[in-house]
C-alpha cells in the first residue's frame, strides 16, 4: 500500500518517548525518519532501557518508539560528522529534536542555522519547557507537567493522594501534536519554499489538558475537585462502578444512555425516583445514586454487564494490561502486530499503528541498530 507520507525524509535527534513518538506516527505514515545517533553516547539514551534488552543498544522499550525508521551513527560536534549532517539536511524536509530548549541553537538545529542549507527545511523543537524564556535550560520529563499543570489533583479519590496517570500520556499527547504540527509546517514549506521552526513543549501540552475545567476555573471560579469513584465533574452517572468480580467503567452521557440503562437492567423505578430525574438532579445526589449503582452493578460480573450493555449504554469492564490485550475484539480489528527482529527468532511482537489507510494497517517494521543505516544514507 502506498502510505501518505511516503518520500518525505525526516532527521531527527531523540531520546526516549515524546520526541521519537512524534517521529514514530510519521514513519508508520510512511516518512523515512532517519535517527542521527551519537555513536559515542551509545546513541537515544532510550536503547538501553530495560528490563527487557534485546542485544546491544537495543531494547523492547526501545522498539516501541522507533520503528520502521532508520540510524545513521554521527558526531555532530565533529567536523566530519557536522559534514555529514549537513549533507542530509540539503536533502530532508524537516529536522526534528527533543532536545533542551537551550540547545537547538547551540547545536545548530535552528532554522538560522540550517536556511542556507535548505531554505525550505522544517526545524522542529520538542522540550519540556519551550525556548526564549526563564527555564528553556531546564531539563524535564511527562509526571513532573502532569504534577505542576494539576492533572495529578484531578487523578484519583478524593481521600487519596493525587495520582498520576498510568502511562506518560503527556508525553503521547505532545508527541501527537508535535507530528500534526510538523506536518502542517511541511504543507506551507513545499507551498512557499521557505521553512520555519515549529515548537512544541511538555508544559504547554500538559496545561492544555486541562480543556474545560481550565475554562471553568477562569472564567467562573469553578473549584475542579475530585469526586469519589473518578466521576465526572458535572454528568451523572459517568464513573467507575463495582462489579460482582471487579470494576467498570460506565458512561451515561445523556438521558437516552441512563433510561436504556435503567430498563436493561429491570431497574425502571429508579426512572421515577425524583432524585435521579435528570443529569442535574443526578450529579446533585452523587453520593445516592453511588449507592444505587453499588447495589445494582454488584449483582452481576463485569463480563456480564459488558454482555448485556453491549452496543446500549457506554460501559467498559477495568481489564489489566494482559487482559485487555487478550480481548477478542483487539484480535479483531489488527491491533497486535509481529514484526521481525534479529534477537526475537520467534518475532516481536508489537501494537499495530493506531491509523488505517483506505481500511488497512500497515504492516510494521522493527526499529535500526545503531548505525545500522550510516553507509547507505552517506553513500547517496
């Protein structure tokens, strides 16, 4: 198949998880995202991660964020490699770091730097903290923006401590954002001919997570809490509930959703109780309604109530990893993958791309050693 971002030519120099899983939805697309790596510092400082280590410089964590793309092995402080660098960027469309905000001049990645290579090259900046302010030099990863932008008070039960979220989503999220805005850059460059920097940073991303309670607290004061059993902050029910053998997740959004709720489940009277009339009344009487869940959902397990919600009301059992990744339905719709892999004879196996082109994925391809790629790149 013929993915869409097939012949634009990415460098990038990263390390562990936003930066390269920018680069990571761009490859899956089709770019050819060429890693430069330091061979000196055993190239993204992700290689190594364990616990599960596949060879030198590679790694399980690593395969994650880097495959289908390439390695070229450089010194980019060394005159040669410097060179070598720049012989790429005449030919890529966009350079991309994730990098300290202070460094990107430093280095020579800024699109100052790079114009009179090529003047349409794209020069994209991820970090933590943005550039051109007070702590542009500062180092800093996802759970410390989830921390200081208030996700984590908003994450957990209200007589707990705040919690974070269980995977670096902050750093997925900029990720994501950092490749949408790469893009859109490259359309204007290829229309213009000229390029730019595009920034992206940790904090912004993490702060803009917030969406409406941020709005809320603004513009009316509104005091974002946590409510008990993760419930949402003005819809009722929408929050976690106990299930005979575990939890659920159920998502009453609208009053369709909670009278199909009450009728599949024989529980018609609750329709009439006056403290359950409608989403406002509900979420006034959280604490009841709670109560009248616990009975209710306590009576059948998870599987079950995911049998009889199916397709009808919103409704989710909480599976762990190993579980959800068992589902039938993951099986289903391709989300597993297998790809090849010089230490894995039996394959690794991976999550399929999250995207379909003309209703197909496309098939995956392991990440590079280290330099894996340095004599073919250089040689052209």
């Amino acid at each position: 198949m013929r993915r869409p971002l097939e012949g634009v030519r990415v460098l990038t120099l990263e390390h562990f998880g936003a930066g390269p899983y920018a680069t990571l939805l761009m490859a899956e697309l089709g770019a050819e995202v060429i890693k430069v790596e330091s061979p000196s510092l055993g190239g993204d400082a992700s290689r190594p991660t364990g616990p599960y280590r596949l060879g030198e410089h590679d790694s399980q964590y690593f395969q994650t964020f880097s495959r289908h793309k390439k390695s070229v092995a450089l010194e980019l402080k060394d005159p040669k490699g410097r060179a070598d660098f720049e012989r790429l960027v005449a030919g890529a469309e966009l350079v991309v770091n994730n990098f300290r905000g202070d460094q990107p001049a430093k280095l020579g990645l800024t699109y100052e730097a790079l114009k009179a290579i090529n003047p349409a090259i794209v020069c994209g900046h991820l970090s933590a903290y943005g550039r051109g302010n007070s702590r542009e030099a500062w180092p800093g990863y996802d759970y410390p923006m989830q921390a200081e932008c208030g996700l984590m008070s908003l994450t957990g039960e209200p007589d707990g401590p705040p919690a974070r979220m269980g995977v670096s989503i902050i750093d997925f999220m900029s990720g994501t954002t950092f490749a949408f805005a790469l893009v859109s850059a490259l359309l204007s460059a290829r229309t213009t001919g000229v390029g730019c920097d595009v920034d992206v940073c940790l904090f912004d991303v993490a702060l803009h997570q917030l969406s409406y309670p941020a709005i809320w607290a603004m513009n009316a004061g509104h005091p974002a809490e946590r409510l008990p059993n993760g419930a949402h902050p003005s819809l009722a029910p929408v929050q976690r509930v106990k299930t005979a053998d575990g939890y659920g997740q159920l998502m009453c959004m609208t009053e369709k959703f909670w009278r199909e709720l009450c009728v599949v489940a024989g529980q018609e009277d609750l329709l009439s109780d006056p403290r359950f009339e409608d989403l406002s009344a509900r979420h006034r009487n959280l604490a009841a309604l709670s109560e009248a869940l616990d009975g209710l959902f306590g009576t059948r397990t998870s599987a079950e109530w995911a049998a009889l919600l199916a397709g009808r009301v919103p409704f989710g059992p909480v599976n762990d990893v190993a579980t959800a990744l068992a589902n039938p339905f993951v099986a289903e719709v391709g989300m597993r993958d297998v790809v090849e892999h010089p230490d894995m004879p039996e394959g690794l196996q991976m999550l399929a791309a999250p995207i379909r082109i003309d209703g197909a994925r496309m098939p995956g391809k392991r990440a590079p050693k280290l330099g894996e790629d340095t004599a073919d790149l250089l040689r052209r």
